[in-house]
C-alpha cells in the first residue's frame, strides 16, 4: 500500500518513499532466513479435478472453496521470498514477480490481452528514475548546512546548481474553510516556509479537525505541499519546532528511505510536482529571523484567535544547491483475461499491486502482506473462474485479472493502465482491489475475521449492497466502512490502486485490513499472515466479483462522490 503521511513517518520513524544523495550501489541481499537455493519464477504444477455439483448448487460457493489457505500460503511463500528481494519497482525481483504471475495467468489458461508487447501478459511502460546527486548544500546565515543532518528533500528539485532564495512565511500552510494561511499573499513562483501540524484550540485539540482528531492538514504533508504547488508556489521548506523532536536523529533513520530513488513518468515535468525540504529547527529559526520563543508566541495566537494571524517574521535570504540525477528504466503490469460469454464485451477489472519497496540498509523486505496477500489473492480467484469457465460455468461478463507495479512510488502502473487501457473505460463495470489482507491491525486484536472495505459507496450505491449481501449469503464476516469517512485523516481511499479507476467514475471496493507494526518494514513476513483469516477475505472478493460478473445489468453509477 502507498505511503501514509510524512508526519506519520516522522514520529513513528517508519520510512517513506524518497530519494537520495547519490545512486545507491547495488546491495547484497542479506538473507533473514536460511539462503534459498533455488526460488521458481514458473508456478508450481496443480491438477485440476472436475468438480461435481449438486442439483441445485450455490455456483460461486462451490467454486470459492478452490480459494484455499494452502494455495494462499504456497504462492505467497514464493513471491514474497528473499529470493525476489523485495519487488522493488524496475529492479530484478519485481522483474521475477512479473513472470511468476505472468506464468500462472498463462498456466490457468487465462489470454494475455496485450497487443504489440514480446509477452502477451507484460504491459511494458518506461519510467524515469531520479535520485539526489552528490553535493547538495544548504547556506543560511553565513553558515553551511549538511544533507542528512540538517535538512533533506524529496519530489523534484529546481535546485540543480547553488540559487539564491528569497522566502516567504505561510504559516502552516493550510486553507480551509475561513482559515486561510495565504490571505493577502501571492505565492507564485515563491519559496515557502511552513510548519509541520496543525494549530490547536485552547482545549489542545486541532483547531481544524473532527471531534478531536487531526485533520488532513496535521497528517499529510502532501496536502500541504500540492496546496502550495497548485497556487503556484515553486517549493516548499517544512520546520518542525516540536520541542520533542530530534531532527538529527530522525533524520539518520530514515537515510535508507530517503536514499531510495523517486519514480515518475518521463513526462511527468509537464505536470507540476511538489519540491519539498525539510530543515532542523535551528535551521528554521534563522530562516526566519527569530526565536523559539517567538515561534512559541506565534503558535499561541493562533490558539486564542482560534484562526490565521499575521506573523511577525522577516524571513532571510538563504542559498541551496540540491542537484539531482536522472535514467530511465521499464517495468511492467501483469495482465491475465477471462472472456465472458453473452456480457464479453463489458468487463470487471480484479486488481492488486505486486511491486513492494525492495532493500533498505541491507535487509530485504519482502511484503508478504503489503502486498503479496492481495497479489496471490487475484491468483486464486482466476483459477477459481477458470475452473468454473472450464467446467461450462463461466462468467457473463469478461475479467481482467490485473496486477500492477509502482505502487509504492505513487500508484504509477494503475495510473499508467487507466491512461493506457488494454480494454475500454467505458466498457469497465467496476475495479475490486485487494491490498493488505493477510494480517490484524490493533484495532480488531482478539477479534473475529474482519475486512475493512472502502469506497463501496463512493460511486454505485448498487455495488455497496451487493458485497454485503454476498457477505450475509457467506462468510458473513465483520464488514467496517469506517474509512468511508471523507474526513478519515489517513486518507486510504486515496492511497491505493482502486483510485485511479475511480478517476474515471468506474465504481470501486477497496478490501484491506489495516497497517501494523510491520508495515514498510522488513518484518512483514509471510510466517506472520494469518492465512485462516485471509482465505475468507479473499473469498468475500470473489463472491462480490461473481456477482458483478453475472447479473443481467451492470450496475450504476449513481453518486459522483470525490
């Protein structure tokens, strides 16, 4: 699953996608468990058992028991092995992924749908790939500052030699509703100093968030950053003046994540990108000319206005060179097609990102759940079709089994699948993602199997009843709509691949299962999946895609929810 909140990362020194110094030389894997000898990229051989069906026979039941825990634990223990060392986007793992599952579409009998490509399965897309050059510096006040010490940076530069900047102060960044940080400002083109957070009320709680919660604006840097981006701005200096915070040290722990390259589309740059820096405290007192305790004051009529107020601060000129380095690369989305019979030619989409982050200061994370559970769950559920297409049981409507890369670097091979479409958008009835299903998050501990599902109801109410009905039929197992909340902070409808059909008005279910200690981290493990939990969930996906798949009309689009 793509990233959560910078802030988030911060205080929890979890990692985060960024970019580097210098290009990482190639790192030698270091096993966590015993070296493999020999790890297959084609699947394990199965027989396939004509099934006997009852007279009267619940079909999408029958053919749901193909979805096993032993098939789960089987695929995954192959994919999110040492061995494919962590399915870093464009790297040799991912490329192993990529055939594994290419070879399995292909084993079940499913078509590889795209035209033009040397594997019918590989939908193939160039990627440019940048990473921060050595040399980067950072001058304010006479004296000079270190990368990774005293500031760094992520997105793009327009740094590429030493510049001199005039800043400006917006507070902390935020507009919303009558609070407005930028009111009496023109920004366009300017250098942006702001702070990490949010305000607070005089009862400590944010001043702009839900029934004491944070807002968006207090966990996700990057609303702030697009914010300032799409008003023109031309980059962004975060400072966090948290008393409790150690730059420095925090800064070292997530070296290996800011060391990693940053992935884009070649021609991202007529898109306008965020560039983003992030300075020590020290460093941002003297930028802007003051004090802790003024910064302290500054913060405190916010507080006791309960709104935006002017500051004080005269920001200083400063001087930064940040330069960074670029090459292009491919990679690849997995694509395996099931063609309908009397419905062929509309199509349900069943996706799942396979791509993970790779190797961080030499240990490999391999993303059993995030997200070899939702990869090998698409697996299951094509042999679970073709099966039931073989034994003259097949859908009325076409499946596109799609796995795709770049997730982790921005939801990049959706992204590129919805501009680039092997088969029609309009002719697309609905994307069911699956990402993260294979473990418990803290909230439901020492509960029953349960799912998280996410924007059921943002676009076809007709597709929010349906899961729960094939639910009720079923499994029946704890379904929670909590992050349907369009003022849910963590933002997760956004946050996977199930998005960018959304985009284009294609009705969406995200199932997911909540992020844990492990998560980005090299823990994430397969010995941790809980494959009696998983194996229901993934069934759940299925019954709800046998639905899409098979009644007499597509369901509607009926809301235009953001």
């Amino acid at each position: 699953m793509n990233k959560p909140s910078l802030l988030t990362l911060l205080l929890a020194a979890c990692c985060t996608t960024a970019s580097v110094a210098q290009q990482p030389k190639k790192i030698k894997v270091k096993h966590k468990r015993g070296a493999q000898t020999e790890i297959p990229t084609t699947p394990p051989q199965q027989s396939a058992p004509q099934t006997v069906l009852p007279a009267s026979s619940d079909l999408a039941a029958t053919y749901a028991q193909t979805i096993t825990q032993e098939d789960l634990r089987k695929h995954l223990s192959i994919i999110a092995s040492d061995a494919y060392e962590g399915r870093e986007t464009g790297e040799k793992g991912q490329k192993m992924a990529a055939e594994y599952i290419a070879n399995r579409f292909k084993e079940l009998g499913l078509t590889g749908p795209v035209q033009g490509s040397d594997n019918p399965y590989l939908q193939h897309f160039t990627m440019e790939r940048s990473t921060w050059a050595d040399g980067a510096t950072l001058k304010v006040a006479g004296q000079t500052y270190q990368w990774l010490q005293d500031f760094y940076g992520m997105g793009t530069s327009p740094f590429q030699q030493e510049t001199t900047v005039q800043p400006v102060f917006v507070g902390y960044g935020i507009e919303q509703d009558d609070y407005s940080d930028y009111t009496g400002l023109d920004v366009k083109g300017k250098d942006l100093i702001m702070l990490i957070g949010e305000p607070t009320n005089t009862q400590n709680q944010p001043l702009l968030g839900k029934d004491g919660n944070p807002s968006k604006w207090g966990t996700d840097y990057r609303a702030k950053a697009a914010l300032a981006i799409q008003k023109g701005a031309r980059s962004v200096f975060f400072v966090d003046f948290n008393p409790n915070s150690n730059f420095q040290k925090l800064a070292a722990r997530m070296a290996g994540y800011i060391n990693r390259p940053s992935i884009a589309f070649k021609d991202a740059q007529k898109t306008p990108r965020a560039t983003m820096f992030f300075v020590s405290p020290q460093i941002g007192y003297k930028m802007l000319g003051t004090t802790a305790a003024a910064v302290t004051k500054y913060q405190q009529s916010i507080t006791k206005a309960g709104k935006q107020v002017v500051a004080p601060f005269k920001p200083t000129k400063f001087s930064i060179k940040a330069p960074r380095k670029t090459e292009d690369f491919t990679t690849e989305n997995v694509l395996g097609y099931l063609e309908g019979t009397d419905k062929k030619d509309e199509l349900l989409v069943l996706s799942a990102h396979y791509d993970h982050i790779g190797i961080t200061n030499g240990e490999v994370n391999n993303g059993a759940d995030d997200d070899g559970s939702g990869t090998v769950s698409v697996l299951e559920m094509a042999e679970a079709f073709t099966k039931a297409k073989a034994e003259g049981h097949g859908p009325r409507r076409s499946i596109l089994f799609l796995t795709v890369t770049g997730e982790e670097k921005g939801l990049l091979g959706s992204e590129y699948y919805t501009d680039h479409p092997v088969f029609p958008l309009e002719s697309t009835v609905a994307d069911l993602n699956t990402d993260m299903v294979g473990r418990t998050d803290k909230e439901h501990e020492g509960q029953p199997t349960y799912v998280y599902v996410i924007g059921s109801d943002k676009l076809s109410s007709e597709l929010h009843t349906i899961l729960q009905e094939e639910n009720q039929k079923h499994d029946n197992i704890n379904l929670d709509f909590r992050f349907n909340d369009p003022q849910d902070p963590n933002r997760f409808y956004y946050r996977s691949d199930h998005y960018n059909f959304a985009k284009h008005k294609i009705p969406v279910a995200f199932f997911f299962n909540g992020v844990h200690d492990d998560y980005h981290g090299a823990g994430d493990e397969v010995d941790k999946i809980e494959f009696q939990k998983m194996e229901p969930r993934a069934r759940l996906v299925f019954y709800t895609a046998w639905d899409l798949a098979n009644r007499d009309k597509r369901i509607v689009v009926d809301s235009n929810k953001p």
